[in-house]
C-alpha cells in the first residue's frame, strides 16, 4: 500500500461537536498524573479566573485525533494504521480549554514526505468553539512504515 | 508567590520529576484519551509487530511529562505552546504482580530555554528520559508569565 502523496493540501470539515466533560478533564488529568486543583475542582479553577475546571495542556489531543480518524480512515489516503509512528506533537493554545466547551476540529494536511517504503504526514488540527472562537491549533506528524520499515 | 520573567535566567532548572509508569497506567490512559491501539496494552500484540514489548503511549509521556512544568509555574493554563519529538519508546514491563512496582520510571528535568520579554514568555526545555535513553527530544513548554 502506498500513501497518496495528492492528500497534501487536503482539509476534512469540522468533525461532530466535542463537548468538553468535567468528568473528562478530571479522567485525563488523573491518567496523566496531573495533579493541579483546577483541574478537578471549579473554585480552584475560578480563582485563576476560569468559568469551570481547566484542561492539562495536552487535552486537545483528544478532540485532534478525532479529526485525524478522517484521514486515516479515508481508504483514498492509502494508511496502514497498524504501520503509523507518531513522530512528533504540538500544541498551541489561543485560550485554555474548559469544562462545557463546545469544540470542534478542522483539519488540514499540510506535508507529505515520502520516506524509504514509507512516507511522513504532517497534519494541523484547527479547533474553535461552535460559535467560532479559536481554541487550540494542534499539529502532528505521523511516519508511515513501508513494508521494510 | 508568583513568578516574574525577571526572576528567570536562561539555563535555570525550575523542575524535576520521577514518573512511574504501569500497565494500568496505560490502560487508564488509553481510556482517557480513546487511543486503544493494542501496542499500548497487549504484549503479544506489541512483540508481533517488531516492539520489544508494550510501549507507553507517546502522548502519556508527552502528558505527564509537562507536569514538571505546570508545577512550577503553579497554573496549567500558562502553557501556552507545548511540542515534542518521539524518538524512543518507553517500553512498560508487566509488574501487575507487583503492587507498587513500577513498569518504567520516566525521569523529566525542567529548565529555562530562552526567555521573551517582548511576548512576556519564557521556553522551559525538557530532558525526559527512560533507562538512561532519552525518550523525547526538543520537548519545549512555552509558558505565559504575567
């Protein structure tokens, strides 16, 4: 299988709404060891001026790998997923994300690099709130192993 | 008491920690995060595909690496930018007999990159490493300082 090196360029629209979960923040903070007051309780979250818990900084990545499952999911992009490296990660955040957010995520495929049997794919995830803010940018690149690889 | 980008010099450690990792630490974190690939919790799966066994989750290490960082500066929000390289995986022995013996121990030391008065930031760079390897490279929190 070959990776379609057409998908540079490409964008997938907006996926479904993600509503960001008290419950959520809390589960992800536990799993990576956070243990900063406002993400669990809201009145340490509102004393450092937040309307609700507040999500660790890597929490987007949730919301960015559901708008990544249409690219690796699109059978014209030609991913073995069982083959995918995740190569490197970046978060930059506009404004923090908080409990009862509504996001979603745009995503953009901005290089694809062919590499021995293989090829890396770099992708950018623009998510915003439902009334258009933006929230976070998150970019990823993925190496796919070729068969030798 | 708060932090002021005048406190700061470029090579100052701000942080340290000790991350010790389990099965059920991956497990938790795959339910966290919906990243189910089996290379994060089935050994045989793993070793089938070339891995010298079950590996942590990248974004895991990514994730819990930064705490270093949001400790010191005592609010998780003034993380404003955050990247990484992987270049090594953590590989997670199955210690589930074991209760508190860790699978992997993940060492993170914190200190100042560079420091940008204009933009009122300051670049705190990352050293995480496992077994003496490092694990991510070019680990970079961009933190806000007020």
């Amino acid at each position: 299988m070959t990776i379609n090196p057409d998908l540079q360029g490409r964008s997938y629209p907006a996926t479904a709404v993600y509503t960001v979960g008290r419950e959520k923040i809390r589960e992800f903070a536990h799993a990576v060891k956070a243990t900063h007051p406002a993400h669990f309780d809201a009145e340490a979250a509102a004393a450092l001026g937040h309307r609700d818990v507040v999500a660790p900084p890597t929490f987007a990545i949730i919301v960015a790998q559901q708008a990544d499952a249409q690219l690796i999911n699109d059978p014209e992009a030609g991913i073995d997923f069982t083959r995918v490296v995740h190569a490197d990660q970046r978060f930059t955040h506009h404004r923090p994300i908080v409990a009862g957010d509504e996001l979603v995520a745009e995503l953009h495929v901005d290089q694809v690099r062919a590499m021995g049997g293989g090829a890396m794919i770099t992708t950018r995830a623009e998510i915003s709130t439902v009334e258009g803010e933006k929230t976070a940018t998150t970019t990823s690149s993925i190496l796919v192993r070729g068969e030798d690889q | 008491m708060a932090i002021t980008l005048t406190d700061l010099e470029v090579g100052q450690e701000v942080g340290r920690s000790t991350i010790e990792v389990t099965r059920l630490d991956l497990v938790k974190y795959a339910g966290a995060s919906g990243d189910f690939n089996p290379i994060h919790w089935n050994e045989s799966f793993a070793r089938g595909v070339d891995l010298p066994g079950v590996i942590a989750h990248g974004m895991f290490t990514m994730g819990s690496a930064v705490q270093a960082v949001t400790d010191w500066i005592g609010d998780p929000t003034a993380v404003v930018d955050y990247q990484t390289r992987f270049t090594r995986p953590v590989v997670v022995e199955d210690t589930t007999a074991q209760p508190g013996v860790p699978g992997a121990t993940v060492e993170v030391t914190g200190v100042v990159g560079a420091i940008d008065t204009d933009n009122s930031t300051a670049r705190i760079d990352l050293t995480v490493s496992a077994g003496g390897q490092k694990v991510l490279v070019k680990a970079q929190a961009v933190v806000r300082i007020w």
